[in-house]
C-alpha cells in the first residue's frame, strides 16, 4: 500500500475538507483519507497499481481546490503559496472595504447628509462599486458555489454565494426598474468584506500556530566543512554522506547526526531538545545535526544525513502529527455532513415563515434569509480540533516532546495509571560504583579499586565495565593480570602484583572457604539499597566490598510525585528480583512494583492492569519495551532521540528527563480541553446565533442584520484559533 502528502490551496471550512475526503475515497483504489483544513494538506493511503497520485490531484482540482504532490522543497514552495494567498486576501480586502465604505455612505448617508439621498445616478453609483466586490473580492466563493453545484455538495462557499447573490441581485432588479424597493447593495459588499476579513485574521492565526514547525525547519544548517582525501573543504548540506568527517569549529552549527572521533567541546542542544545547560562532546560521543557548537573544535562522523537525522525524523513526527485527527474530530466532521444542506432548509423555512406566515414583505423575509444563510458558516466548527492541535504539538516538539496526534492527546486525559519500565527509563541504565568499603587497614579504597579493575578488565560483564570505568575517571594505574579465570555464575580471579586475587559474589567466597563471618551484616545492608556488592579477597582474606548499582536519575522521585497530585497512580516493573525492584522502588517512591518481569512478559502485565479497569500509559526506552507500549492505551518513549523511539510510542520525549512525562500528559490534557472548548463555543455559536438571524426573537427585539452575521461569523473563526493559541502560553 503506497502514501502520498498532497497541499491543497482554496479550503476555507470543514465542509471543504469532507468533500476533498470523498472525493478522494471514491477513486478506485484509494483505501483511506485524510484532509485537515488547517494545515491545507491531506494524507493519502492507496494502490499503486490501481490509480497515481496524478489521478488524485486531478480529482481534487475537479471539484475546484489546487492541489500539489509534497515531495523535496514543497515546505518553501507551501510557504510561499501561503504568504501569495494571505497577501492576495489583503489586497481584496483593502479594495472590499474602501469600495464598501462608498457604498454605505451612498445607502445610508443620507440619514446624516439629506443631499446624498438627491444624489443623481445613486443606485447605479453603488451598483458600480458592489460590482468589483461581488465578481473580483468574492470571487472564490462564486466559484466554489459553482464547483459544489457541479459536484452536488454545499460548502461555506454555497452559503456565502447565496446570502450575497440574493441580496445583490435584489437590488439590481431595483436598480433597472423591475422591481420596486429599497437597495441593499451594501449587505453584499460589507459581508464580503467581514469574510475576508475573517479569512485574512484566520489565515495569520494559523501562520502563528505552524510557526513551531517552521522554526524547526530554520534550524537546518546550510553547510558543513568535510574532509575528504585530506583536505578540508565546505560543501552543501545535501552533499554530506554518510561516513564523511566533519569538522565543527567554534560556534558553528553541527550540520548532521554523528559520533565524535577526537577534540573536545560543549554542545547547545537546547533547540531539539530544550535542555538548557550545553552538553560536553569528546571521543565518542553522539552529536545531533543543528544543535550550536561551544568555545571548542571536533571532528566526527556522519552516521544520519539528510531525511535519517533526528532534527529530520523530529519534523516530520510533527508535520504527521499536525496532519492527523482527534477521534474527536469525527463528530465535528460528522456535523459538518449534515451542517451546509440543514442551514440552508432552515433559511427556506425561514423564509417562507416569515413572508407567508408572519406576513412580512419579501424584503424583510429575504434580509433574515440571508443572515441565516451567513451567521451559519461551519469554518469555526472546522477549524475546532485542528488548530489546537497544531498548536499543542508545535509546541511540545519545542520542549522535546513529541506528541504524535490526537489518539494520544484523548488517550492521555483518561490515563489512570503510568506504568515505568526500571532500567533506563527510572534509572540511567548503565551500572556505576557507588560504595568501595575496605575492611584491610592496609588498602586503602582507591588500591582495592585497582586491584579489582585489575582482575576485571578482562570480563566483559556490565558489572566488570563499572569498575574499571571508575578506575579510568579517576586515572588511577591499572595493573596487569595474570592467570585470569572466569568461574561461570560466581566472580573472576587472577593474580595482581603476586597477590592471589577473587572477586566475585557469596558462593565464590564460601567455594574458596574466604571467611564472611563477621560482615554479613555490611553486605546485607548493600544489598537491601538495591545494590550488587562483589566481594573482594586477597590471597584468602575478605578484603572488601566494591558495590555497583544502576542509579536512579535526578528527576525520577519528582516525577513520581507529580503524577500523584494530579491523580495519576504509578507503578514499577522490572526483571530484577523483588529486594532490588524495592529498592529502587522506595527511592523514588513508588509502592507498586511488579519484580522478575521478562521483556516478553511486559505487554502481559499491561494487559493485567487494563482487565482490571485501568487505563494504562507505559514509559519506556523504546526498544524491548515496544509491545508493551503497543499494548498500553498511552505509549511514551524515552529515546534520547534515537530512531527506534522516534517509531515507538505515541509520545517520545526527546530529552532523559522523567519530568517530561508529566509534562506531556499536562500538555495533552491541556490541548484537549482547547479541542472540547472550540467545539463548544463553535457549536454554541450556531445554536445561539441561527435562532437570533432567523428572528425567533423578533417579539422582544432581538435581531439581527445580514452585515452583523457576517461579522460575526468571522469573528467566531478568530476566535477558536485564537483561544487554540493561547496554549503556547504554557509553562512547564
């Protein structure tokens, strides 16, 4: 099954957006689609074998939208069409509204100069400046009136046409005498003109909501200085491969995804991942493309270049996210079906109401007609979930927190329960030293680390390499072994400087009689802080204890504890035995624990947890933990950036901050409530608004005119985007 991105140009509401959707879901061979009106673009599942995107742009550009395949440069090129049509909808509606000034001051002037009522030729005076308005300012929505009439469906463009069509045209039968009354050229022109200044306001909101991605996107770096045959030459981002060196001077930016290979330097990786502090770069270490180099120099290797770097794969996880719908959305587009067809029999019944029942004259009966048809435009209720969306994921993706659409902005409100896989995730996931207790008051700490490293330095045991990293940190000689032996499941030995060497756990010591009997206790009290201890002789002698943990990182504990204020239950599970998972546990405080999990087995715990009621979200690193994130209802990666999670999860945060999860579903929270908001006051506003223009108020006064929908109709689509943007006030 093949996919296409296409941008699409002249949508204005959500009806726009369901007739592009059918469309398309009728050609043969299209399986699935999907269009959102805010980001003007619209994801396409199909068989090639069946149709080409040629046939689908064909298709869309038949029922009046433009309509352009993305591929390599259509951001420039989508950006470019935006500013074009948002600078074009300014030139119209600068001319809209100086021609519609004329044409109020003609109609209602005379009301304040009585001359302008003598005026000779009046009504062919503002016939002649509504004509430019109608035919050049609304022309789009004539046109899109044409094209539904073609096609057999009703947009907003259908109610517009209509609304200033009936009332322009009544006038014109004034106008050359075939009917008698008054002109109401300036309802067409001033609602014309309110609509495109909804448009323009709109179109400048949404600019402001996408801007995130923009952003992300003017971090590219444009070139980078290789080295190739052993010179030193600058060379086009898009010409660096795979393999190459690169070399990264002062304050220059890193252009691509590699490893260090020497130099020394700090990193502001802040713009992909929004860690503030710079982070130190030497041999070995990973860099990210875009991220701004310090005061120092390195060389590295290109690992991801191009569409592979995380600043790229970061992009377009939020592009899709941005371009994805909340399950939500479904019943805003199931409205929006039914929305166009029932406005415009509620503004025939309207009509006929007024003019056969309530014995209004023509006039007055088609001037509610009209506002029916106006207040009416679904673009609020289209742009509801949208805009919150883009605006939400914008800026989690700033913060390092990627939200990959609206499942996981509604799966994340219902969470009840976090499930936090120990290793990597709650802990940093690499063993460290963290206590050497010597018991020989002729070896000092530092010796028995030596003496330990020395032995160790040929295992190739996690537990071995803690050891003999510390002893490399603290540049502490390393002395050569002898008669190196592994004893499977027990420790090492060698001899050290002529000294008969063990380390290892209880076993190894009791199968060489080492006596243990007077610090049981010392090993024991490691061992219940969740720590490995091996224990350490010398030529028969219990010499001491080096303890190697896997420790908790910093913000752990904080996390635990914020997910508790706002209701969330947490709970640990692990491969490890039960007094380690307890261990760690306590330290963060965590009260369930579920201990000697296998990898496999975790999905089946998540499973356990969900029979019983709750909804689940499952942290965890994004590898081994990927079918018990598939399971869970919610899905956080924490990869660091890595590939693997940038594909696992429905969430990923970037930075190996635990406090990210909790900001990742306060920030989905959040966006949802703008969703349910917008739809709200979207829904809200035509349940209040349509009743008021059909005159069901009438007796107690409450009207009103067409000018005054139309108004109000734009200031209703400002409004919801707006409201979407006030989430970027957010703090974390």
């Amino acid at each position: 099954m093949a996919t296409c991105d296409l941008s699409l140009r002249g949508m204005h509401c959500a009806s726009c957006s369901q007739l592009i959707e059918l469309t398309l879901r009728k050609q043969k061979g299209v399986s699935k689609a999907s269009v959102n009106v805010a980001t003007e673009r619209a994801h396409v599942e199909y068989d090639a074998a069946l149709v080409d995107v040629r046939v689908l742009e064909a298709a869309v550009r038949k029922v009046g939208y433009g309509v352009e395949e993305l591929n390599a440069g259509s951001d420039a090129r989508e950006r470019m069409h935006h500013d074009e049509d948002e600078a074009a909808t300014k030139r119209k509606l600068f001319v809209a509204l100086v021609l519609s000034l004329g044409v109020v001051t003609l109609s209602m002037g005379m009301y304040l100069v009585p001359a302008i009522g003598n005026l000779p030729g009046r009504s062919w005076i503002q016939l002649l400046l509504t004509l430019p308005v109608m035919t050049w300012c609304g022309q789009q929505f004539f046109l899109g009136f044409w094209a539904g009439l073609r096609t057999r469906t009703a947009t907003m463009d259908t109610l517009i046409a209509i609304g200033t069509g009936a009332a322009f045209l009544y006038s014109l039968l004034v106008t050359v005498g075939l009917v008698k009354g008054e002109l109401y050229y300036e309802i067409g022109a001033i609602l014309i003109t309110f609509v495109l200044l909804g448009k323009w306001l709109e179109a400048r909101a949404k600019g402001k909501a996408s801007e995130a991605i923009r952003s992300l996107m003017q971090l590219q770096a444009k070139t980078a200085i290789v080295v190739r045959n052993g010179q030193e030459m600058e060379i086009p981002i898009e010409q660096v491969v795979a393999g190459d060196v690169v070399r990264v001077k002062p304050g220059q930016k890193v252009p691509v995804d590699g490893k260090v290979l020497d130099g020394h330097s700090s990193v502001d990786e802040s713009m992909v991942t929004g860690e503030s502090l710079p982070v130190e770069k030497q041999a070995g270490a990973t860099v990210i493309g875009s991220t701004i180099n310090g005061s120092g120099s390195f060389t590295f290797t290109a690992t991801n270049v191009g569409s592979e770097t995380l600043l790229a794969g970061i992009i377009k996880l939020v592009e899709q996210a941005q371009a994805s719908k909340a399950p939500i959305q479904r019943f805003a587009d199931r409205v929006s079906a039914y929305f166009v067809p029932t406005v415009i029999t509620i503004a025939l019944i309207t009509f006929m109401s007024w003019f056969f029942l309530g014995h209004a004259t023509f006039v007055e009966s088609l001037l509610k007609f009209v506002a029916v048809l106006v207040i009416a435009c679904p673009c609020a209720l289209g742009l509801a979930t949208p805009t919150a969306i883009i605006t939400g994921t914008g800026l989690g993706a700033q913060k390092g927190i990627l939200i990959k659409g609206g499942e996981a902005l509604e799966a994340a409100r219902k969470i009840d329960v976090v499930v936090f896989d120990k290793t990597g995730t709650l802990t940093h996931g690499k063993p460290v030293v963290t206590d050497v207790v010597s018991f020989n008051s002729a070896l000092a700490q530092d010796a028995l680390l030596q003496l330990g490293a020395a032995v160790e330095q040929r295992s190739e045991h996690p537990l071995a390499a803690a050891i003999v990293n510390t002893v490399k940190e603290k540049k502490l000689v390393l002395p050569d072994p002898q008669d190196f032996q592994s004893i499977s499941g027990k420790g090492v030995s060698a001899m050290v400087d002529g000294k008969k060497l063990l380390l290892g756990n209880r076993a190894l010591m009791e199968d060489t009689h080492v006596n243990l009997r007077n610090h049981g206790s010392d090993i024991e009290n490691l061992e219940h802080q969740g720590k490995t201890a091996m224990l350490v002789a010398v030529d028969g002698t219990f010499a001491g204890i080096i303890a190697v943990a896997d420790t908790v990182k910093p913000t752990s504990k904080q996390a635990i504890e914020a997910l508790t204020k706002i209701g969330i239950h947490s709970v640990m599970i692990t491969g490890d035995n039960e007094r380690t998972a307890k261990a760690i546990a306590n330290q963060v405080g965590i009260q369930e624990v579920r201990a000697q999990v296998l990898p496999q087995d975790k999905s089946a715990t998540v499973k356990v947890l969900q029979a019983s009621g709750k909804r689940v979200a499952f942290v965890g690193d994004g590898v081994n933990d990927a079918p018990a994130l598939a399971q869970a209802e919610l899905g956080i990666a924490i990869g660091s950036g890595t590939d693997v999670a940038l594909e696992t999860g429905q969430i990923v945060l970037v930075r190996d901050d635990l406090m990210d999860v909790v900001r990742a579903i306060t920030l989905a929270r959040k966006t949802f409530r703008k969703i349910v908001q917008n739809l709200f006051w979207a829904l809200a506003y035509n349940v209040a608004g349509i009743p008021i223009a059909a005159g069901v108020f009438a007796g107690i006064g409450l009207t009103l005119r067409p000018e005054l929908a139309g108004l109000a109709m734009a200031l209703s689509s400002v409004s919801v985007v707006s409201n979407s943007l006030l989430l970027r006030r957010t703090r974390f």
